[in-house]
C-alpha cells in the first residue's frame, strides 16, 4: 500500500528565529485567547534572554534530518514537509508547495505525544483552514496515531531517567522524586480529552521501567487569567511544598509532555525550578526529552510503516491500547467552559 501516501508532514508549533519575531509570534500564538497581557509580555522577556530565538524550529531541522535517513535506510521513501501553527514555514505556505510538487495524499506527524485540543484537534483545524486557503489541490491529510504508551517512546525516556538517577548518590537514590512535566492546559480543556489519563499512564510506564516508585504528575507553563482553573500542581510550587515539608532532598525532573528541549523546557525547568532548586538546597537534575533519539526516531518511521500495512502491528503498553487513527467527530472538543456538575 506504500503508494496510497506520497509524503510526510511535520506538523509543529513555531517559534520566533530573532529578537523582531517574538511579538509578531506571541501575537499568532494568542490571537483569540483569553490570556492577560502582561502574561503574554512576561513570555516575551523568557524569548529575550535566548536572543529572541525559540530552539524548536531547530530541533524539528534535527528531527526530519534523523527521519530522512531512516527512511532513506529502512523504506518507505516519502519526502518530509514541515508546517507550523504559529510561525515560518506557515502550514498554508508548505500545503502550497506541496501541491505545486504535486503531492496529494500525505501523512501528518504532529510533534505532540498527548491527545489535547491544543496537540490534536487545533492542529486538525490549522490544517483544514490551510487546505482551504490553497483550494482544490490542496493535499489530504491523515493523522498519525497519538505515540504516549508506543515503546519507542517510553523506552527512550526510561534510559533518560536512569541516567538522571545516577547522578544522585545511591544511599539517596531510592528517597529521590521523580516529577513528570507537561504542560497545563484548561480545566475546560482536560475535561473533554484523554491529556491526563494518557499522560499518568506514560509516566507510571517510565518509573515502573526505571524501578522507582516515589513520582508524580506536575504540570508547568500555564498561561491562563488567574480566574480560569487550569491543571495543577504547578511544578515549582510542588517542589516548595515538598521543601517545607522537608521531604525533597534531590529531584529528576523529565518534561514528558514535550519531545525536544524548546524554550518552555529551557527556561520553566532549566531555568526557574533549577533557580529554585539552588535556593532551597535540592540538587535538582533534569532527564532528557527524546529529542532525535535513535529509537524515538524509529518509532516514527514504524507509525508511518503502520500506516501503510493491510494488517499493521500496533504496539502500545500498559492498559489504555494503541491510540486511534481516525479521530471521532468529538475528539478533544475544546468548549472554553466546564460541563455542569452531575448529582
């Protein structure tokens, strides 16, 4: 069935290349979106101590170079485009040249393991406004399957938490709090999606692989009016509680919401919970995303492979099964309030 796909998209979020884009960014980013001002001000001094640049769109150049070779090594060979929500290459720009290269039919990666409407279903919404924009011979589009329980993703990220665990010393080890990040997202938005339940389930496979029992699921980055309930506990604010408490002495921390070390990682984790870390005394340290990992890498060409089989291997662990390929009418509705409470 190889022939019924003519190519790849990468479909990512977009971040600013220079200190002028950052506005222009911001602006894209929260067009419609009920965050204050000076939340959206405050992100833009994060972008200014980087030089105005976001490592993402970097990070996905590294990303579709390891999936090109693999390809190239292992079939099948499908061209790879790359289209952002938010910032250069725009989804309406690459579907354009995709149709002027005469592709047709393509199958869409999102760099998002999590099924939310910001990692699934606005995506889907980018994706149709920008078919429409280029017309009739605009490509299709089909999703990739949601990857959080795939092998080639938690295993990967078990290496990482091991290795974070052997900086602790060993008589530690075993006290030490393995926190998992995501980002936070809307109460209203969580309660019409899968995002917790998927991301427990990943973080529950990665301590279990690792043998650690002491973890929790954190959240970081929220963006929100103070008024509006977005998940928690926020991560720094999990580690003061814990501190006063006097039970955190050393922590790993992985961001398993996100898969490349962009800006939120850099400056959420690296930045401000290490700052605080040093504050209070807790060695803090911080297991890698999968980044363009050899396996990570290989799983995407296996979803693609996959998708491509009359009768395709599915591999998931734990309990919750692989994730769709076709998304129902109502997944990850987004409807900016929350459902009545049921007696």
């Amino acid at each position: 069935m190889s022939d019924t796909y003519d190519a790849v998209l990468l479909v990512s979020f977009g971040g600013p290349e220079g200190p002028d884009d950052v506005m222009p960014f911001l602006e894209n980013v929260l067009r419609g979106k009920n965050v204050p001002r000076e939340r959206m001000l405050e992100v833009a001094e994060h972008y200014k101590q980087f030089d105005g640049v976001s490592p993402i769109n970097d990070q996905n150049q590294q990303l579709i170079t390891a999936l090109e070779a693999e390809l190239a090594e292992h079939g099948p060979p499908l061209p790879i485009y790359w289209g952002n929500r938010n910032w250069h290459p725009l989804l309406p720009d690459t579907l354009q040249k995709m149709a002027d290269d005469g592709i047709r039919r393509a199958l869409g990666l999102f760099t998002s393991a999590f099924s939310s409407y910001s990692g699934c279903r606005q995506y889907r919404e980018d994706i149709a406004r920008a078919q429409a924009e280029v017309g009739a011979s605009a490509p299709e589009i089909d999703k990739l399957r949601m990857f959080f329980n795939h092998p080639g993703f938690i295993e990967p990220q078990i290496e990482a938490v091991a290795d974070s665990l052997t900086s602790v010393p060993q008589d530690r080890r075993q006290e030490t709090l393995l926190l998992f990040t995501a980002h936070s997202i809307p109460m209203s938005m969580a309660d019409n999606c899968r995002y917790v339940v998927q991301l427990q389930e990943a973080s529950r496979l990665v301590a279990e692989g690792v043998g650690h029992d002491r973890w929790e699921l954190v959240y970081q980055s929220r963006s929100g009016p103070p008024q509006q309930r977005w998940l928690e506990p926020d991560v720094c604010d999990r580690i003061e509680q814990l501190h006063v408490a006097g039970e955190l002495q050393d922590v790993v921390i992985l961001p398993i919401g996100f898969v490349s070390d962009h800006l939120e990682v850099l400056y959420d984790l690296d930045t401000e919970a290490k700052e605080l870390c040093e504050e209070l005394g807790i060695a803090m340290h911080r297991a890698a995303t999968v980044g363009t990992h050899p396996r990570y890498v290989r799983m995407l060409r296996e979803l693609i492979a996959e998708r491509l089989s009359d009768s395709p291997d599915k591999p998931a662990l734990g309990t919750l099964g692989p994730s769709h390929d076709v998304c129902p009418e109502d997944c990850c509705l987004y409807t900016h309030s929350r459902p009545p409470a049921t007696a």
